[in-house]
C-alpha cells in the first residue's frame, strides 16, 4: 500500500509541476487574479484644484489589449490604473463586462483635457458607458479616486499619449 502511495504523490507532484510550466509558474492565470502585472508601468499625473496626483498605469495600445482591459482582475492598487489608447479622438464607449472592480473612468481628450468621467461603475455590467465628449484615451482607476483627488472635467492629465 505505501508504494501505491508514493506513486499517486509522484504523479501528483508530476502534474502539479506541469501546470505551474504550462501557466508560467503563476499556478493559473496570474492577471486574472491577486495583483496586475508590474513590469512595463508608465506614470500618469492629474491635476486638480487640490494639487498633483501621480499614478502608476499599464497602456492598452492594441486592439486586443483593449477589449481585454482590466477583466478578471480582483485587485488593483491604490494609485494604479489603466490607460486605454485609441490613437485619436474619437467618441469612446466602454463597459464593465468581466470587470470584477468598481471604477471610475477618465475620459480624455487630445490635449489631455479631462472631457469626460464615469464614477463608481458598475461591476460585471454590459451598461454602455460613453465618454460623452471625444476622447483620445480613458483612465481607469479605483472607484472613488476621482472624488478623492476632486477631480473634475477640464482638469489635466499629463502623459505622453496627451499633446501639451
């Protein structure tokens, strides 16, 4: 009996092992779960009447990276987020579909104008949200951020997506 054991625990380890190989040593999909990614962070700044506020943000630039946006995830830091990119401005519509997350959604113009802004969005939600002005990307953020920094439409984000 303990030799059919070991053996049961050797496969087991064997396959165990395999998975973490196969996933990338995560032990599943990394992104979808604890925390986003860290490598490839690029820093954001909103200004607002109450001062400077800087943020750490992923960019989606691709087709595919924006579709994917922040699903899945069930947590984001503190003063992290994530900048979509969409080349030019252009009316924006986004939804909550797999987003675990409550945000707040920062619609920016070409100039890096805040044009538009979405608070406390709703998880799991397939409810179009537009920018209601053109954008030429959108910040997503911790719900709550915007009224913490106060920001408002008109305030500034500087990043180099945003002509000065």
């Amino acid at each position: 009996m303990a030799h059919r054991t070991n053996a049961v625990r050797s496969a087991w380890r064997v396959a165990c092992f395999l998975i973490l190989l196969f996933c990338g040593g995560s032990g599943g999909f990394a992104e979808d779960a604890a925390s986003p990614p860290q490598a490839g962070l690029e820093k954001v700044e909103i200004l607002t009447a109450s001062g400077t506020h800087d943020f750490s943000v992923e960019v989606m630039r691709s087709e595919a990276q924006r579709e994917r946006g922040l699903m899945f995830r069930r947590y984001l830091p503190e003063n992290r987020g994530m900048l979509f990119d969409f080349g030019v401005e252009r009316p924006v519509t986004m939804w909550m579909k797999n987003t675990y997350l409550p945000l707040d959604m920062i619609f920016i113009g070409w100039t890096g104008k805040v044009v538009g802004l979405a608070e406390n969005t709703e998880p799991l939600s397939e409810k179009i949200i537009p920018s209601g002005a053109p954008a030429r990307g959108v910040l997503e953020v911790n719900a709550g951020t915007a009224a913490r920094i106060g920001l408002k439409i008109g305030d500034s984000v500087r990043h180099p997506l945003f002509s000065r």
